[in-house]
C-alpha cells in the first residue's frame, strides 16, 4: 500500500490526478491483481478494482490516497497505461480564490463593476451588509 509522490521531481507542480487504465486482455475473477483503494484513516480497504482490458479509473491524488495491489497475480502480469496530471500548489493561490471571482470583460456596466469592486476589497460581513441594504431598498422601492 502506498500514496503516491505528491510533488513532481522537476516542475515542482502539484500531483493532482492519476487516470490509469488497464491493457489486461482475458483478465478474470481470481487471477489476482485488484487494486485497492484504501481509508488512511481507518487503515482499511473500501473498493477493489478489477484489471479488466479497457477498464479506466480516474483517482484524485493526496496525502492520504492510500492505494496499492497487496494480493500478487496469480498468473501473467498487470498492464496499464498511467497518466499523471499537475497542477499549481493550491496554497499558494489559497488567498486568492477564496470567493468566486467574476470576469472583468468589456462593456460591463458601471454599477457591476462597482459591485465586483466592493466585493473584492470589502471584508466579507461589509459586502453582506450592503447586499441586505440593496435588497431592502429593492423591496421598499416595489411597495
């Protein structure tokens, strides 16, 4: 059992996912070989996966995507093909995407981008007081 190497050696990117799909031809029931996806917590297995030719599993890597094949072939060998994808580490950019973040594009009106304004520089319970302040004077302005 294992998890995975989280940093590329190079890049220093993010290991974020792993889509490995098998190339076992005639794979069957008791020929050993199940990868098994593990609780790290709990320290036990929850899914096993079957090689089967063709089958894809997609698994988000982290620190605790505990995963391996404890039980040997019985006869043959395991084939797949594995593919990793990176990402930037998501500390870094941690700070910044905290809400959701709007696009700026031309021809806006004034009044959104001065709502994209405020909510970008205000604290969080400002925004909140002004949105409750706009949906008062929505109300009183219908009555």
């Amino acid at each position: 059992m294992h998890v995975d190497f989280q940093k590329h050696p190079d890049t220093k990117l993010r290991n974020a996912l792993v889509v490995i799909t098998y190339l076992n031809e005639g794979w069957q029931e008791g020929d050993g070989g199940e990868l098994e996806l593990w609780d790290a917590l709990a320290c036990k297995p929850e899914v096993q996966v079957a090689p089967l030719f063709g089958r894809t599993l997609i698994m988000e890597q982290s620190e605790i995507a505990l995963h391996g094949y404890p039980r040997p072939l019985v006869t043959g060998s395991r084939r797949a093909l594995i593919t990793y994808f990176y990402r930037h580490d998501l500390q870094v950019f941690e700070q910044q995407f905290e809400n959701t973040h709007y696009l700026r594009r031309p021809g806006l009106p004034a009044d959104r981008r001065l709502q994209m304004a405020l909510r970008d520089y205000l604290p969080k319970p400002a925004v909140s007081a002004l949105r409750r302040l706009r949906s008062r004077l929505v109300y009183l302005k219908q009555k």
